[in-house]
C-alpha cells in the first residue's frame, strides 16, 4: 500500500507502541486518528501530530466497548471519509498464577486485549472491504506465542490476538480480498503497560488478588521493560508491514525460537521445563 495521504486509526495511540506507529505513519504521509481511553496523554499525542504538520484527531474510545469503537470509526470516517490502516494496539497487562487470577482479572484482561480487537475487526473490516483497499494490525506479543507463568489473562487474550489475525490474514487471501491482515508480536519494549491499572475501575480492581509469586513475575518483567526496545522503534516495523504486506512483525526475532521449544516438546510428549 502506498500509504501517503491516507488515514490510520491507531487504539491505545496516547502512549508507547501506539504513540510510536503515530509519529511513524504520520512522518509517512498518513492522517491519523488517535484513539485511548485516557483524555489527557491522547490531547498531547494530537497537539504534538499537528505541530509536525499532520491531519489528525483524537477520539476518547474504549475498544472493550463495541459502541465506541463503531463510534470512533464513524468519527475517522466523518472527518477523513476513509481508513485505510487499523492498529489494534490498545492493551492491558497484569500478573497472578492462574489459581490466584480472580474473575474480575479474567474479564478486565480479556475485554480490552481480546474483545478489543475483535471488536475492531468486526467495524472496520465491512468499512475496509467496502473500500477495495485497507490492512488491519492487531498487537499480541510473545505471549501470543509462548505462556510464560504468572501471565494467565494475558497469555490467554494474546494467543487469541494471533488466532484471530492468522485466521484473518488466511479468510482475505482465499476470499481474494483487498484486504490484509497482520500481527504485531513484542518482545520487551519501554512502555507505561507496567502502569497498566492506571485506566481501571476501582470496583473491578479491588479484585485483583496479590501474590508473592505474581509480584515477583512483575517486578522481573517490569525490569526487563525498563531496559527494553524504545517504542519509537516498533512504528517503522508496522509501516514496513503495510508497505510490503507482511504479516508476523516481532520486535525480537531471536526470543521467538523460544516456539521451536514448544513444538518439540509437544512432538517428544514431553512435559514444558520452562
Ligand atoms: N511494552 C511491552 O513490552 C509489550 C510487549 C508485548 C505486547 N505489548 C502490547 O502492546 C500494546 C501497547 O501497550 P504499551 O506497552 O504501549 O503500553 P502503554 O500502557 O504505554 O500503552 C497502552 C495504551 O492503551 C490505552 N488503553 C488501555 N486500556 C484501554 C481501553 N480499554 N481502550 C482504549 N485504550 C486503552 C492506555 O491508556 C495506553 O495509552 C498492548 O496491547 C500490549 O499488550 C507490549
């Protein structure tokens, strides 16, 4: 896709990842839509979008919610008449052992990192189709790939978000569609996502049931973030994906060959060491 002076919507774009492909499709050529549920990080993002010189707006969305996601598409749609790119990029991230993952947990993780994009496909797919031209990204992560302990929730929605855009990308293709489909899987990469309770209800938070063994797993993982990829450098990889019609984009390709591990112990029917 020749990306110049069309329009991307981008979920979870006032921060991190989001924030990256913004800046990185805009420098492109692309109108942008933001759209986050946090008021105040997705007026920067814009402000900062438009003092460079690009079209954009902000939508306030919540992408668990399937009436302002068809919201926000009527809103890219009024003020750029067409979407040609959708980063599914808004996320969530928490950490209990599954015996200690309460309900509430269950549903937050799930509703935002799974429902969110199915809920994203499910509005602008007809919208893309209709056009004859369009490419949807979804964010997963290694997790989609491989089940790391503690990350019950997360594991569970991001395997869903690989599921839904292999199954996706492999629907356009035998429908001949205009189409495309693909998936975003990061490794480490230095984001507010650590912080990601910021954005939750107290009611549905009180929930969340703290372990020694969940905590540990955080503070690791929230070490290993710190001194991960800037998310600066994750938007290239996603235009790069559009342009030439890509479909798996991972941010370390070298931690993927973790899979090849899963394979052969499935293969050998031997039980996961790690
Ligand atoms: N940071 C990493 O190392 C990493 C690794 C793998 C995958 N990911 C994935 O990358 C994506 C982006 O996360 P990030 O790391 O940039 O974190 P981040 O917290 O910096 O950004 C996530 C954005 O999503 C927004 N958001 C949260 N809930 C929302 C909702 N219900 N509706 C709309 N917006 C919502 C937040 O306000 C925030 O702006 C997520 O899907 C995450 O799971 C991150």
């Amino acid at each position: 896709m020749d990306v110049q002076g069309k329009t991307a919507v981008i979920t979870g774009g006032g921060s991190g990842i989001g924030r990256g492909i913004a800046r990185c499709l805009a420098a492109n050529g692309m109108n942008i839509v933001v759209a986050d549920i946090e008021q105040a990080p997705l007026d920067e993002v814009v402000a900062e979008l438009e003092a460079a010189g690009t079209a954009a707006i902000g939508v306030r969305a919540d992408v668990s919610d399937l009436s302002q996601v068809q919201a926000l598409a009527d809103a890219a749609v009024g003020r750029f008449d067409s979407v040609e790119v959708l980063c599914n990029n808004a996320g969530v991230g928490l950490s209990a052992p599954i015996a200690q993952t309460s309900i509430e947990d269950w549903r937050w993780t799930l509703d935002i990192d799974l429902w969110g994009p199915i809920h994203g496909v499910h509005v602008f797919l007809p919208l893309m189709d209709a056009q004859g031209e369009g490419h949807i990204n979804s964010t997963a992560s290694m997790a989609g790939l491989y089940c790391t302990p503690s990350l019950g929730a997360y594991n569970v929605a991001k395997h869903g978000v690989v599921a839904l855009m292999a199954t996706l990308e492999r629907d356009l293709r035998l429908a001949n569609s205009k189409v495309r489909a693909s998936v975003l899987c990061p490794g480490p990469i230095d984001t507010n996502i650590v912080d990601s309770q910021r954005n939750r209800e107290p009611a549905s938070a009180a929930e969340h049931i703290e372990t020694e063994a969940g905590e540990k797993f955080w503070n690791l993982l929230t070490r290993s973030l710190a001194e991960g990829m800037d998310p600066d450098d994750v938007g290239p990889l996603i235009l790069d994906a559009v342009v030439n019609q890509r479909f798996w984009i991972l941010t370390h390709p070298d931690m993927a060959r973790v899979t090849l591990d899963q394979a052969t112990t499935m293969l050998e029917d031997r039980t996961l060491t790690r």
